[in-house]
C-alpha cells in the first residue's frame, strides 16, 4: 500500500511539472521564438543599407556591420523553429 502511494505521489508531482514546463513554453519560449523569427527577416533590411550607403570603410561601419550579422546569425538559429499554426 505505501508503495502504490509512493508511485502516485511522483506519477502526480510529474504531471505537474510537465503541466509547468508547458506554461513555460507557452509563455516565454514561444514568443521568444516567433520574435526571433520576424527579427531574422527584418535584419538583412538594417544592414544592406549600411553596406550599400557607407560601405564598410571605417572601423565603427565594419563593426556595426558583424554586430548586425552574428545578430541575425542568432536570430535564425533561436527562430528556427518558429512556426504559425
């Protein structure tokens, strides 16, 4: 008998946490992805300009240009997984 409450005290402490980890993902991961995603195709529009204006002649240019680069490099990988549906 202690045994069989012992096991639904964790089966009931799993759901839980499984019930947690899904509010978590509703809340946070997700808009963190779809923000992310939206952010990987508005990117490239930041930065062709700077290219396309000022090229990257000075020091300041080229290193905003790589900062905007590794951003959306990030921006695609945490997006990735973003989908509407």
């Amino acid at each position: 008998m202690a045994t069989r409450l012992t096991d639904l005290t964790t089966t009931a402490s799993e759901s839980e946490s499984k019930s947690a980890l899904g509010s978590v993902r509703a809340t946070v991961v997700t808009p963190v992805t779809a923000v992310a995603f939206w952010a990987a195709i508005a990117l490239p529009f930041l930065y062709l300009p700077l290219l396309f204006l000022t090229g990257l002649s000075s020091q300041s240019t080229a290193t905003a240009f790589l900062a905007l680069l590794g951003l959306n490099v990030v921006a695609l990988l945490v997006g990735h997984p973003y989908y509407r549906g």
